[in-house]
C-alpha cells in the first residue's frame, strides 16, 4: 500500500529565503505527482504536476523535482513571501488521477 | 469559470441524524471522489467514481455511501453519522484519463457530529 511522508512537517522562515520541502512516497509505480496548497480553512489548490516520465516541473518561483526510482520529490520555493505562507501537500497518482494518496502536508509560516 | 461546489460549508449534527454533502462540478469530468481531512492523518479518500453509475471504495468507507446518477453531482451520504465521522471534508474531479490530469478541489464542508 502506498505511503507518502513529508519533511519538515512544519517550518518557518524570514521572507527572502529560498526553502526546500520533501515528499517521500514507497511505491514508485505511479503516473504522476502532484504539488497542492491549502490555506486555512480553504480548499487545495494545484500548483504543480510531474508526470513519471518527467524530472521536474517549474511554475514562476517554483521549481518541483521527481526521482520515481528513489521515491522522492522536492519542492523547491525561491525567494519566499509571506503570501506563500500556507500547507503544501503532495499527493501520487496510481492510476491515472484516480488513485491519489497524500503526505500529511508541510506548514509554512514565511515571517515578514 | 470552471470549479467544484460542496454545500453545505458547514454544519453540525447530532449522531444518528441522516445527512447528505452535495457536489457538483461544471468541468464534465468524468471522476469525482470525497475525500476527510483530520489532524496529523492528511488527506484519506472515502469513495470514489469513475463515472455515471460507477463507484467504488477508498480507504475509508466505513459509515458513508455515494451515488453517481448524473456526471455533474457526486453525493455524500451518511446513512447514521457518529462523532467519528466529525471532520473536514472535500470533492474533488478530473478527467480521470491521463497522467497530465490534475485533481480540482471543492472548498470543504467542515462536519460536527455531536
């Protein structure tokens, strides 16, 4: 059964910096890999998806990798703003975007 | 514009009392799924549909019960609901076809059984 684990589970930083969330999955045979976010009390809003063929993604000032063999992801936000501040998830898809599994999710507090 | 409807937002219960979370989307998708959301355990998936008349069971589908008649709505019913089932609670859709096909979510109804 599929498992993702996300680290750090919380993190907070001086605006300006540039930040690396992890998302860790155990089976590598998915078809994609999707990045959410989701403020308080509000929905999940899609920022990004890597396909299991692809590397990386890139959306303005993010940047998401995948290494399926190893079962990693990383999100990687540059020069971070509190607009930013919120809980990114990541979720595999096991079977053509009906078979999402999520990681608990990172809380980010980006300070002014 | 394209999205996903969950009503009501809110509500609380009492245990027991027949309830019913409606969804819709707009974007004929063929795939829809429920989806709770609790502290420390993230997403879980509840049930989910391929299409029209076609449902299955996610990782929790214990206490709960969906049906798919039209491609637009995807109902969640909870036949006698118990504090366990006090949660947040979200639909989403897709195509349900690709690898490029993205999940679009609803805003969430937030569920008190008391």
């Amino acid at each position: 059964k599929q498992e993702v684990t996300q680290i750090p589970a919380a993190l907070s930083v001086p605006e300006g910096e540039n930040l690396v969330l992890n998302c860790s999955f155990t089976d590598s045979a998915i078809y994609n890999l999707q990045w959410f976010r989701q403020d308080p009390g509000k929905g999940l809003t899609s920022l990004l998806l890597i396909q299991s063929s692809q590397r990386e993604q890139t959306s303005g000032r993010l940047n998401a990798s995948l290494d399926k063999s190893s079962g990693r992801s990383t999100l990687y936000i540059a020069a971070s703003q509190p607009g930013d501040s919120a809980t990114y998830l990541c979720a595999v898809d096991g079977n053509y975007g009906q078979n999402f599994v999520f990681g608990p999710g990172t809380r980010l507090s980006v300070l002014p | 514009e394209a999205q996903v409807t969950q009503n009501p937002r809110y509500l609380i219960t009492v245990t027991g009392k027949k309830l019913t979370v409606t969804c819709s989307q707009n974007m004929n998708h063929e795939y829809m799924s429920w989806y709770r959301q609790d502290p420390g355990l993230g997403l879980r998936q509840i049930y989910y549909s391929m299409n029209v008349e076609v449902t299955d069971k996610g990782d929790v589908p214990e206490g709960y019960k969906v049906s798919r008649k039209e491609k637009r709505n995807f109902p969640l019913i909870l036949e006698s609901p118990s504090p366990n089932q006090t949660s947040l609670y979200f639909c989403a859709s897709s195509l349900g076809q690709t690898s490029t096909d993205t999940q679009y979510f609803g805003p969430g109804t937030r569920l008190t059984v008391l």
